[in-house]
C-alpha cells in the first residue's frame, strides 16, 4: 500500500516503466530484425500492442488510485489475472500466451523495481541449452550467445518462445516434460528438430548420421522467403487460397506480410482477458483495426467462443462437470443474447471499413443456426432503425467442427454462404480423445481414416453445393497433409502467418492431379500409421531436398 499522496508518483513510475519496456522490446525487435529477418522479428509485435494496450494500464491505474496499490502490486495482479484467463482458454493457441504475458509482467516489474535482467551472453564456449522453460526476451538474446540448440520441458510449437527459435536456425525442440530430469551437465546431446527428438549419449554412428542430416538441412534454409509474394498455385495451374489465423487485431497485418490472402479466422475471445466484458465501442474499434490492418483482404470473424473456459464457468450458479461438452461456443452466445447481440453489433459496424465475414462455432443442429441467423437478421434491422451503418450483404457462415454438423453437411450447406472445417475439435469430438490431454494424445490424430473420409465428405458436399470450404485447424498448417488435402479438394488454407511459406512451397511443388492420386490412395489405408507412413513417403518424392516429415 501506499499513502494518498504517492499516488500520483506510483502512475508516474508505472507509465515510465511501460514506456522504457516499450523501447527495449523495439531496440530488441530491430536487432533480431536486422540478424534473423522480418518473420521472428514480428513477434515482439505482440508483446509491444499488450504494453500499448490502454484497457490495460486502465486495470493497473485503478488499483492504484481505488486501493492505494504499489504500481508494481498493481501490476502483477493485474497480469496475473490475465495469465490465470490465458491458462483456462480451451483454445491451446491461446493458453499458450501465458509465458508471453508472464515476460511482460518481469519487464514491467524489472523496469519498475529498476532489477537487472537476465543474460546468457557470459557462455565462454558452444553449449546445448537444456532448460525448464525460456522467455521470449532470453530466447531473442540466444544469436548473441554460444548456444547451438534448446530443449525445453515446456512450451508448445506456436508459442512466441517456439516461433523465435525456429526463426533463429538452430534447432530447439519444445515440450519435453521432464528432460531436465533425465541429463546433466556434460552430457553430449542432439537435437532433433525435424522430429521433435532429443538424443542423449549418442553412439559414434549415430552422430555421423545427424552430422550428415545437419550439413542436408542448411543448404535449404533460407530458400523460402522468395515464395512469398509468389502465388499458391500448383503445376498444373490449380489455384489454392492460403489464409492467416489470428487472436489479436495487430496480428492482421503482419499476416498480409506473410503473404496471406487475408484473414481466415479471427479468435475473437481475447477481449475477455481484460476484467469484464467488452462494451460495443471497445469491439468495434478492435475489430476496424484488424479489418484495416488486412490492407483490403477479407477478415473472417468467428463468433466468441466461450463457456468451457474457467472464466465463465466461475461466473456460472453450478459450474458444469464437462463444460466441453456443455454450454459453449454457439450456444452459450444464444442463450446469452444481450452479449451476443454487442458483439454482432460491432461486427456489423466494422463491416463498413472492408470486407467481412461473419461465422459461428460449434454448430451442431440447424435450429442452432437459424437461430443465429435470425439474430444477426434482427440485429441489422435494430441498426437500420438508428441510422448506423452497415454492410448488409456480409457473408454468414459456419465452423463444421462436430461430427453431426458433418454428417448433415449438404443440409447445412444450403444455408450458409461458407463453410469452414475446423479440424481441432472435429477430429477430438470424432475420435473421443481431448487435444488438451497428454495422456490421450496418441489417440487425437488428423491422419485417422475417419477423419479423412470425414473430411473428403465436407468439402465433396460444399463443392456439389458451390458453398466456399476452407479449412482452419492446425491440419492445414502442416505440410505432410498439404497433398492430402489438395487432392481432397480443399483449396483453401488457414493457418498461423509464419507457416503460409512452407505450405506455399508443397502447392507450388505439387499437381492437383497427383494430389488426388495420392488422397485416394491414403482413402485406403486401416490405421493412421499406414497413412502417416505413406503421406511421409511421398511428401518426399515431392520436395527430396527437404527433412524427414
């Protein structure tokens, strides 16, 4: 606590230490720009817009003025909360943000309390890094130091720390649980980037081997940045749309850099990081932004996807015992209408400033989505009636992520404008394993021959039907099924902005018509090793020159 009279000093102490945080992390960006490119350096975007958030400081500066905080207390309980909202986000993309927001919180704190940071630039001789968990900065300083690769216990392949280390062209290999456990210092190690491996004590044999693999992997690195303002267009002049996935409004544009066609999905749910529920004009400008930042392509909305998260659940009279399976997505906005209703409000609003698509989640019955499209229908005419504009010709579309919106695809088809398969929970909810679960994770598995006979249905029906498919999963950011799916018939792709060069590259290696030889026959196969197997094989007759998938 500190006395009235400080406060004014503790906002003034806050603000300067969000300011000097703000201007180390441009230094740092402009420094990983200049020795590893635009694509890692992009991810201090994200860490910059969470510093110039407003509705932040807004949080911070109201504990210290309602409750006489320290500017530091003030600050950690504030990030706190939003690192408590990013653990419970059912969305794995999301959860993972939480070491990013945990980085912040230190730099702040750091700044603040005026600690020095940490530094791994004293290592005096080239050294395996192995560690619990590594932050966004400590992994921007890694080119400046003597380690040659990183195995961390914990993080996830689209968490900022990850992407950075790609980026960074040494090998590091995330998620290992307990590595930490199994070696110590002195140990001779390798790490097997490509997949997702970590050897220790390797034979003689064994090191030759990867020695070799290593000398393979450089001479293709760097080959991808020409491909992106190349067109996504296979050899035999099939024309594929390549998407981005965002969660944040500032993300949009730095999907165009990549050389999206604009914004496949738009993860709407962040504004419920911040203490309380959005308004309408805290929406409306949030999304503007993203539809500005999309420089003229189309940004495509997805309905908030709330309910299994903790945050609701706390709010709810009797929690419920599997929210996953419960009051979520869809249909906690229906029977939530007033917010549901904000929401589209300012989604509609937005319309104005580009192109726009509007689609919900988790549809599972038609009366679901009537019920919706009747809601959006009334919330235009309550627009039209006060005079605010809009666009009224906006596309409506849904997420086909269940096994009975699947199974009733043709029906749904005819309703929408779109339709857009969204791999991560359909291919969960169809095999009965949850993504989230480690213990279950062999069992959650994009190449089961039900997944890919349920896929071949959705997108043959949307085609039959002439309704858009496109495809949002992390499937689709994977280049051991950009063949599979191609030959599928899926000629639309969305997925994270850093993956749009590499899944550019397999369509632009390719032919439709070997594609759909190569679909047909994993069509075939019983197990989803067989067909991982087979995909693997002849994703490299395809493109020899690159790693093992």
């Amino acid at each position: 606590m500190v006395a009235k009279e400080d406060v004014s000093r503790e906002i003034e102490n806050l603000d300067r230490a969000i300011a000097v945080s703000i201007q180390d992390l441009e230094t740092q960006r402009a420094g990983v720009r200049e020795r590893l490119g635009h694509d890692a350096a992009d991810v201090f975007n994200w860490h910059i817009g969470v510093l110039k958030d407003v509705s932040q400081r807004r949080d911070i500066v109201g504990l210290i003025q309602e409750k006489c905080y320290s500017a530091p207390y003030a600050t950690s309980t504030v990030m706190r909360k939003q690192q408590r909202r990013f653990l419970q986000m059912t969305d794995p993309l999301l959860a993972e943000r939480i070491r990013d927001v945990q980085d912040i919180e230190r730099r702040i704190l750091r700044n603040l309390l005026g600690a020095s940071g940490e530094d791994l630039a004293h290592l005096t001789r080239e050294i395996i890094l192995v560690a619990h968990d590594l932050s966004t900065s400590q992994a921007a300083m890694l080119p400046e130091t003597k380690v040659a690769g990183v195995a961390l216990d914990v993080g996830g392949p689209t968490s900022h720390t990850a992407i950075l280390l790609r980026s960074w062209g040494h090998p590091a290999v995330v998620g290992l649980k307990c590595l930490t456990e199994l070696v110590s210092g002195g140990d001779i190690v390798i790490i097997d980037a490509v997949n997702n491996t970590v050897i220790a004590n390797p034979d003689a044999e064994t090191i030759a081997e990867y020695v070799t693999r290593q000398e393979k992997i450089a001479r293709i690195t760097g080959e991808l940045d020409h491909l992106r303002d190349l067109p996504a267009v296979t050899q035999d002049d099939v024309q594929v749309q390549l998407l981005a996935n965002i969660e944040y409004p500032r993300e949009a544009d730095i999907g165009v850099a990549k050389g999206a066609n604009g914004i496949g999905l738009y993860r709407t749910e962040f504004l419920f990081l911040r203490e309380g529920e959005p308004d309408e004009e805290e929406q409306y400008q949030a999304y503007k932004a993203a539809i500005e930042g999309s420089d003229g392509r189309p940004v495509t909305f997805r309905t908030f996807d709330l309910g299994a998260d903790k945050i609701t659940q706390e709010k709810t009279v009797e929690p419920e015992r599997n929210p996953m399976l419960g009051v979520r997505s869809i249909r906690y906005s229906l029977q939530r209408l007033d917010m549901f209703k904000v929401q589209l409000r300012a989604i509609l609003r937005a319309s104005v400033h580009g192109k726009v698509k509007l689609m919900f989640p988790l549809i599972s019955g038609l009366m679901e989505l009537r019920q919706a499209k009747m809601t959006v229908r009334d919330t235009m005419e309550d627009l039209e009636e006060e005079g605010i504009p809009f666009r009224g010709d906006i596309a409506v579309g849904m997420l086909m992520e269940t096994p009975a919106a699947a199974s009733q695809c043709r029906q749904f088809a005819r309703e929408v404008a779109f339709v857009s398969i969204g791999t991560n929970d359909l291919i969960q909810y169809l095999l009965a394993a949850d993504r989230g679960n480690e213990r279950v994770s062999r069992y959650y598995s994009p190449a089961h021959p039900a997944v890919l006979r349920t896929l071949r249905d959705i997108i043959r029906t949307c085609a039959r039907e002439g309704v858009e498919c496109s495809l949002c999963g992390e499937m689709a950011g994977e280049p051991i099924y950009t063949l599979l799916l191609i030959g599928l018939g899926l000629r639309s792709f969305s997925m994270a902005p850093n993956n749009n060069t590499e899944i550019k590259k397999h369509v632009r290696g390719c032919t439709a018509v070997k594609a759909e030889r190569v679909a047909r026959r994993a069509l075939t196969y019983d197990t989803d090793q067989q067909v991982l197997n087979y995909l693997r094989s002849e994703t490299k007759k395809l493109l020899p020159e690159d790693p093992d998938y």
